[in-house]
C-alpha cells in the first residue's frame, strides 16, 4: 500500500449515513499521499508537543485535563484531513475550533478569556460559511460541481474561501491570531503553528477546484494584504510569543498567496516544512519564557545567548529556515514560492508586495534575534539551567525540522521539486529596485524626527493595522449595547410590558367586569333567555 | 389495541388512591410504546379507532418517555429527601407522570376532537407543578400567564374544529383527508388563525412572553418537561394541520415564516444579555423552535425532516442544559450569572459536561443537533438566499450565546458562594447527561430513524 500511495493511488472508504435525504450524506475517508503525509507529520509535531509539555505545564495540577484536550485536539485534526468530504470535514473544523477555545481559555484569567471569545467567534464565522456552503450543496442536490449553475457555483467558491480565511487568520480576520497567544506556549506550538491555522490551507488545497477567478484574484489580494499586515506588524511587537504569531500569519499568508496562483502542491510543501520549523521556535521560546520566570515581554529579556546556548543555536537555525537562508529548511520551499510567483501570471504591484513582504520576514527575524539574544544586562537571573530531560529530548526530536525536512521530503516524492523560468534581465532590474527603496524607507524612519507622525505609526502598526482594536472592542461593544438597548425598549417594554401585561390583564381583568356589568342586569338577562328561546325553536 | 388501552386506563382508575401510581402510569405509557413501533415510513396507518401512527409519531412519543425519565431522575431530590409536598396524596411524581400521559396520548390520537382534548389536558398538571413545587411568589403571574396565553390562542381552533367536524361530518384525521373534505376551503387566513395556537405553543416571537416566565418560576421537573415536551406540541400540531389541510404556500405562511425567523435571530442575540441562567436557556428554546418553524413553512420535504430532527434533538437536549442549571442552583442557591460562576477548578468533571452540551446546543458535528441544524439552512437556503444568511447568522448567534453561557458558569475564579465546606455533589445530573449525550451522539449512525 506504501508504494501505491506513492505512485499516486489513493485509499477510500465510504460510509453512508442516511438514504431518506435526498443529498448523499456520507463520511468518506480518503488516504492518499497529502492526507498521509500531513496526518504523519501532525502526529509526529503533536508527539513532541506532549513532551514538551511534560515540561513546560509540569508543576500544572491539571495536567491530566490538559494531555486529554490535547489528544482531543489532534484527533480532530486528524478527522480533518483524513475525511475530506464536507460533512466530515466539519466533523474535524467545529471540532478544532471548539477544542482551540478550550486550549486558549486554559489559565483562567479574564484576558484569556477575551482571547478565547474572540478566537471561536472568529472561527464561528467560518463555520457558518461552511454550513451555507453546505447548504448550497444540498440545495442543487449533490456535493460535486456538475449541476452547477453559474450563480450559485460563484457563491459557492466565496463561501469556501470566507470559511478557510477566518481558520487561517487572513485580513479581515485575523485579529485573532496574535491574541491567541494567551494559551500556554505547548498550545501555542501545536494549534497555532501546523494546526489550526493550516487548517483552512488544507481546505483550499483539497477543494481547490471549486475557486474560479474571481476568487482567486480576491484571494491572492487578501493574502498579500495580510502577509504585509504581519511583517509591519512584527516589526514593532514587543511580546516575543506575538512576534512568532505574527511570523505564522505571513508564511500562511504566503501559503494561501501560492494557493490563489494555483501552485497547490507547493503550498502543500511550504505547509508541512512551515509547520516543522515553526513549532521548533515556539518550543524554543517556551523554554526561554519558562527559564525567565513566565516574563513574554523582550524588553525584559535578553543574553540567552551565553546563558542558553543549545536553545538559542536553535532558533538561530528556525529564524534563518524562516527568512529562507540557502539550503535550510525553508528555502527550499520557499524559493518554489518565490519562483511560482515569477513565472505565473501576476501583475508588477504583486510582485513588489511580495518581495517587500521577504524583506520584511528578514527585517522582524533579525531583530528578534538581536532582542533575544544579545546581553542587555536587563534581566536579573543570571544563570538558567537545562537539565530538564523533558525539554532537550522534544528539541533533540524536531532539531531536524529546522534543517532537513524539506531536503527529505524532496528526495522521497517527485511532485515537490518543479522548475521555473525567469527572464534574468527584468528580475535583477527590479530586485535592484525594490532593495533600493527598502532602503530609503527604512533611512526615512530612521532620519524622522516628527513625534506626532512616529507615535501614529507605532500605534499604528502595534495594534495591527488597528485590526485587532476593531475586530476586537469596537464591534463587540456596539452589539452589545445595541442587543441591551433592544431588550429594554422592545423585549421588556413592548413584548412583556405592553403586551404581556396591559393587555391580556386588560382582556381578563377590566374587560371582563365591564362586560359582566353590561350584561348582567335586568334587561341583559331578559334578552339573553329571549334569544336562546328564538334559536331553540328555530334549530328543531 | 383498544383492549391495551382500556386496560391501562382502568389500572390507572383503580390505582388512583394508591401510593406509587406514578411508576403504574410510566408502565402504561411505554406499553402504548411498544405497541405502536411497528410502522413503515411516511404512511399513517391507524391502528384502531383512537390510535393512529407514523413514524414521526413514535419519534414524539420516544421523546416525551425519555423526557420524563431524565426529569425523574434529576429531580430525585424532590422525591426522596423528605421535601415531598403532598396535594392530597400526590408528588411530583405524579404530575410529571401525568404529563407523560397526557403527551403521550397527545401524539398518538387520530382525531381531532381527542387532538385538541390532550392539547389541553397537559397544561393542568404543568400549571399545579408550577404553583406547588416552584420557588418563587413570582410564580403565580407565570402560571397564569401560561394558562392564558395558550388556552386564549385555541380557542379559535377549537371552534375552527367543530365547524370542520359538522361540515365533513367524521372527525377522524385519515378519514376526513381521504375523503377530501379539506379540499373546498380556501386556507389561507383561516389557516393563519387555527395555526394561531400552536404557533403560541411553539413560541414564535411575538407571542412568547409567557415561555421564559414560566422556565424561570417552574421547579426543575416542571422546565425539563416544558423544554422537552410541550414546546414540541405547537411543531407537531403544525406538521398534523399542514399534512391533513392540504394548505399551499401563499403570502400568509410567508409572512409567518419570515416573522418567525427573524425573530429567532432576535431572540438568539437577546440570550447573549441575560443574567439568569435560566431565562438564557429558555431564550434559545425560542431561537430553536423558530428555526424549525420557519424551514417547516418552505414546504419542503427535506424542511419537515429537518423541522421534526431540531424538534428531537432539541427536547433532548435542553432539558439536559435545565438540569445543569439545576445543580448550580443547588450549591449557590442562586440562579444569577453574577454569582454561580467559576465551577471550572473545583467539580471538572461537571464542567466538561457543561461543555458538551453547550457545544452541542450549538450544533456541534456529528451529532443530531449538527444534521437538523445543517440541513434547516439548506431547506432555507433553497427557497431564498436570504433566509438562507439569516439562518446563517442564527447559527452564529447560537454559537455566541452557548460559548457565553459556558463561560459565564465555568470561567474565572470560583464564587464566593460556591465554595461552602462539605459540600457533596450527587450524581444524578451527571446520569442523565451521560444518557441525553449518548442519544445525540450515536443518533449519527442511525439518521434515517430521525429524519422522518
């Protein structure tokens, strides 16, 4: 079966739920090579999660509820990608959302608990796009795309990329992100760096046949939006673990920007490398934070170079597989990236985006690394010890992912290796360009001397584009009062008050004396013996 | 089978001045159970001069049983530990028992007459459960309330009824559709006022001041039932009338429809500002039942299945969230947001339980409430592609709601009022959670029993 996977044969098993319906409701489990290869890797990160987490949660009294949320977690993962039909996937999607809610609001404090409402908000967002798309399918009778009118096979792609963008954190969603940053870092590891938020690029990836141009274009934009909105972003952010975040939301933004030039497989390769290199940082800076007492903030921190060598070596080695350093682990995929984007069809403005959006990548990495590492003599601990076996086992087990795993992958399976022509001309040209004005940019921050106009872009940019404030404060406060206001005025008043009570104590009460009254007088009695007298006879 | 019937009905005359006829009453009723399980998909069949079935019959009659044995069992309380308030030789037991009967019956007559008669029959025993064993002076207003707000609705039912038994001359359901006496009357605003009724039972918006009163000032037995069961008269009488009547889609069901659902979407966002549990609770009922309301009213068929599924899986599932709130009204004497809160550190294990049920409140996958909820917006969806975004954004508020409400009861540090010493926990609630869970959970594998 192994070698039918890898000659691109695939395993499905089908069960039938229901035959009244007129729609197939049926849960199909597909193994082929992708579904294979993410659930092998998911198991593999979540396995090193759990033993990072042995030491990271251990003085924890609950950790037996944490290992059973994180099992739920990965099961549901799994269901994800090994049962791509759509009520199946929805199975894994509500699944990851409702567990990530609980993972997020694990220390139970007031901010994580803001954290965790606007993490499965957002993801309530996509599911209900999911089930309108769901809705959609059944409505035309069939989940496949051949009694497709135009309209409907049009919305039916919107809805779809509404529903992964909200998963991957994509503008306009993607407050929620950094702010899910509350959970404790083993979390932070699993959910918020292969996991969930790749969740919706598998979803595109498998169900990319559906998107039509329109779609693509829109998501090729949003994507390059917010691959700019993280990098900007990160190069202000303070907290180190946002600062990862945010560094996830570029590269899945990079993910979904291959996905929308219909580089799927690429994608798919940037996924799985991503997902390695990325939860060996966060590993890394769960075991700065731990050793430095639980403090985020970097301007605390700093020096972990001579006080932690072996951790700090490895996020030198994650930072350069991210910023794509030749022959680390993620240049490889990201060269593929980076020549997709070259050589398909794509408009100038996107490709100087892109390459800004490189540039900010390298920018935001070195200045981590310079935050982290270098002895600032801020931080009074002057001496860290790591001898926790829990710790340098998980490191030991994903060191490779920062190296070696795309050089792996590549060797095992053909379809990750593609060529791409570049006319060399043009690119040199406006490489040389777009370094060029890099570097006026950062020389115009650098030579500002105008307060007023510095501490709008700090804000500006701290705040994410101001994203996290508006998604965040502003519409849940507005939908608050306004529902308050309603249940004053309409729900109490006219509902319960007016009709409620004035009325039907009116008909019961008032009217019934009055009426009694009327009646039940001397000639009301008379009439009313008349009358029934009259319709007796009449009736026999 | 009239035989079974008179049977049960004199043991339960005879066994009336006894001490235990509540348990005798369960009897009979699922006797009545097993004798209807017979009967194939989508055909009324009567099984005798009273007694007609179909499939979404049995699926009533199913719930209303198990309705009543999760209150029983959570409400042990009452029952056992000396709290026993006796009405001339009646418990809670009986009432509840009593209602049992009377839905039970409610849901497996085929005439009218009987229909109507059971329809009524079931709010006497909820009006005394409410007046004795609830807890607050509030509770009279309530139960009147109840009492006025449905029986003033029937009324023009009843009446609608009796002309329709003088004119086709049999009042019998199956005889009176074959014979086509519907089939001369125009239906449209007539339809509208004979509905009137059961769109009061199943509260539609505008009519549903009395449901979260009455939740609120009902003991434990007395909501679980009221969620579980008699809200689910209102659909099914609806399902009976829209079958038998023969009424076409016409601008007053669509006008219907419409209120219903965006008074769902309403009463959905209204949840979200409560502050006691157990009005937060009977607001989704409303949310819920308008849903099945509306996807009722497209005249689909796959609206119906999806209209008697919501109507299941919310029976089962609502009085299980009842008796959670229950249990954190037990240690904090309080049903307030404000002050039972914090559960999460100190009983886990009652936390997870409320998880799982507000997760599936929500329509979490694969459970039943997930597939009636899912194919609710496709039997919207499919008629107009606006009621379909608002069924969306239902969904979406349903979520908000069952994630506040967990959070509210679960998150933060314990209350004050919580944390008593020997404090002892039973675990009844925990019993009839595991039951109610394992129903919505494996209704999955057997969906066609439930899609009817």
């Amino acid at each position: 079966m192994v070698a039918g996977v890898f000659n691109g044969g695939a395993l499905v098993l089908e069960w039938e739920l229901s035959e009244k319906l007129f729609v197939e409701t049926s849960f199909c489990l597909v193994l082929d090579w992708i579904s294979c290869l993410f659930s092998m890797s998911v198991l593999y990160i979540s396995g090193c999660v759990c033993v990072f987490s042995g030491f990271y949660l251990s003085h924890d009294k609950f950790l037996e509820k944490f290992f059973v949320l994180l099992k739920l977690f990965v099961v549901s993962m799994v269901v994800l990608v090994l049962f791509p039909s759509y009520l199946g996937l929805m199975v894994g999607w509500d699944g990851l959302g409702v567990i990530s809610f609980l993972l997020v609001i694990y220390y139970l404090s007031s901010c994580s608990l803001s954290s965790g409402m606007i993490t499965v908000l957002s993801n309530r967002v996509g599911d209900v796009c999911f089930i309108l798309a769901i809705s959609l399918m059944s409505s035309s009778l069939s989940f496949g795309m051949w009694g497709e009118s135009f309209v409907s096979g049009f919305v039916l792609g919107i809805f779809l990329m509404m529903g992964s963008m909200t998963k991957s954190a994509q503008v306009p969603f993607s407050a929620w992100l950094p702010e899910a940053m509350s959970a404790p870092t083993p979390v932070s590891s699993l959910v918020h760096s292969s996991t969930l938020v790749t969740a919706g690029v598998y979803v595109l990836i498998r169900f990319s046949a559906y998107l039509s141009e329109f779609e693509m274009y829109m998501l090729s934009i949003s994507s390059m939006v917010t691959m700019l909105l993280a990098g900007s972003s990160a190069c202000m952010e303070s907290d180190l673990k946002k600062v990862v975040a945010l560094s996830t939301l570029s590269q899945v933004g990079m993910m979904m920007f291959a996905i929308s030039l219909g580089a799927n497989v690429i994608a798919f390769f940037h996924l799985l490398v991503h997902a390695f290199f990325k939860a060996l940082m966060f590993m890394c800076m769960g075991g700065v934070i731990y050793y430095s007492g639980s403090c985020q903030d970097s301007r605390f921190l700093g020096g972990v170079w001579n006080k932690l060598p072996f951790t700090s070596c490895l996020f030198l080695f994650s930072n350069f597989s991210l910023m794509g350093f030749p022959f680390f682990s993620g240049f490889y995929s990201k060269e593929l990236i980076v020549g997709a984007a070259l050589s398909l069809n794509v408009g100038l403005m996107a490709v100087v985006l892109f390459f800004m959006c490189l540039a900010f990548t390298i920018s935001y990495s070195f200045r981590t690394l310079n935050l982290v590492m270098q002895d600032m003599s801020v931080f009074s601990l002057k001496f860290y010890s790591m001898e926790n076996g829990y710790y340098l086992s998980s490191l030991l087990l994903m060191m490779n992912g920062a190296i070696s795993t795309s050089l792996i992958m590549q060797s095992i399976l053909k379809e990750f290796s593609t060529v791409s022509f570049v006319n060399p001309s043009v690119f040199y040209s406006v490489l040389l360009l777009l370094v060029m004005f890099f570097f006026n940019l950062v020389l115009l921050f650098n030579c500002l001397s105008k307060k007023s106009f510095m501490s709008l872009t700090k804000n500006f940019l701290k705040s994410m584009w101001f994203l996290s404030i508006i998604s965040g404060n502003f519409i849940s406060s507005k939908l608050l009062m306004m529902i308050s206001s309603y249940i004053v005025y309409v729900e109490m008043g006219w509902i319960r008050a007016f009709i409620g009570s004035k009325v039907i104590n009116s008909i019961s009460m008032v009217f019934r004396n009055k009426i009694w009254e009327m009646n039940m007088n001397f000639f009301g009695v008379i009439l009313f013996v008349f009358l029934s007298v009259f319709l007796i006879l009449k009736v026999f | 089978m009239s035989c079974v019937l008179m049977l049960s009905v004199s043991c339960i005359l005879w066994g009336l001045g006894m001490n235990e006829v509540g348990w005798l009453i369960m009897v009979c009723a699922v006797a009545l159970l097993v004798v209807m399980m017979d009967c194939p998909f989508n055909f009324y069949i009567l099984k005798s001069e009273w007694l007609g079935v179909d499939e979404m019959s049995v699926l009533m009659v199913l719930l209303c049983l198990l309705v009543s044995m999760m209150s029983l069992v959570s409400s042990t309380k009452e029952v056992k530990n000396g709290f026993v308030v006796l009405m001339s030789g009646w418990s809670v037991v009986e009432m509840v028992m009593f209602i049992c009967l009377g839905s039970v019956l409610f849901f497996s007559v085929c005439s009218w007459m009987d229909f109507f008669f059971f329809f009524e029959f079931s709010l006497v025993p909820t009006f005394f459960l409410i007046l004795k064993w609830g807890y607050q002076p509030e509770r009279l207003q309530a139960a009147v309330f109840m009492l006025l707000y449905t029986v003033g609705s029937s009324l023009p039912l009843l009446m609608s009824l009796i002309y329709f038994w003088s004119n086709i001359k049999s009042d019998n359901m199956l005889l009176s559709k074959m014979v086509g006496g519907w089939k001369d009357f125009n239906m449209n605003w007539p339809w509208l006022i004979m509905s009137l009724s059961f769109l009061v039972k199943l509260p539609v918006y505008g009519a549903h001041a009395w449901l979260p009163k009455a939740h609120v000032e009902a003991p434990l037995s007395g909501s679980m039932l009221l969620a579980g069961v008699l809200l689910k008269f209102g659909g099914y009488g609806l399902i009976r009338l829209m079958w038998f009547s023969e009424v076409t889609n016409s601008t007053i069901v669509l006008f219907v429809l419409v209120f219903s659902l965006w008074g769902g979407v309403l009463s959905s966002g209204v949840c979200s500002c409560q502050s006691d549990l157990k009005s937060l609770i009977a607001y989704s009922s409303i949310g819920h039942m308008a849903l099945s309301l509306s996807v009722l009213l497209s005249f689909y068929s796959v609206g119906k299945m999806a209209c008697v599924c919501v109507l299941y899986s919310h029976g089962i599932c609502s009085p299980i969230l009842f008796s959670l709130a229950a249990n954190s009204y037990e240690f904090c004497q309080s049903r307030s947001i404000m002050l039972s809160k914090g559960i999460s550190r100190i009983f886990p294990i009652i936390s997870g339980v409320w998880f799982f049920f507000c997760i599936l409140n929500m329509g979490f996958p694969p459970s039943l409430n997930f597939f009636s909820e899912v194919y609710s917006v496709g039997g919207l969806l499919s008629l107009q592609w606006l009621l379909g975004l608002m069924g969306g954004l239902m969904c979406l508020m349903t979520g908000a709601y069952c994630l506040i409400l967990y959070s509210l009861v679960n998150h933060g540090v314990v209350s004050s009022m919580v944390f008593k010493p020997g404090l002892n926990l039973s675990y009844r609630y925990l019993v009839s959670s595991v039951f109610g869970g394992v129903l919505l959970l494996g209704g999955t594998l057997c969906l066609d029993m439930f899609f009817v």
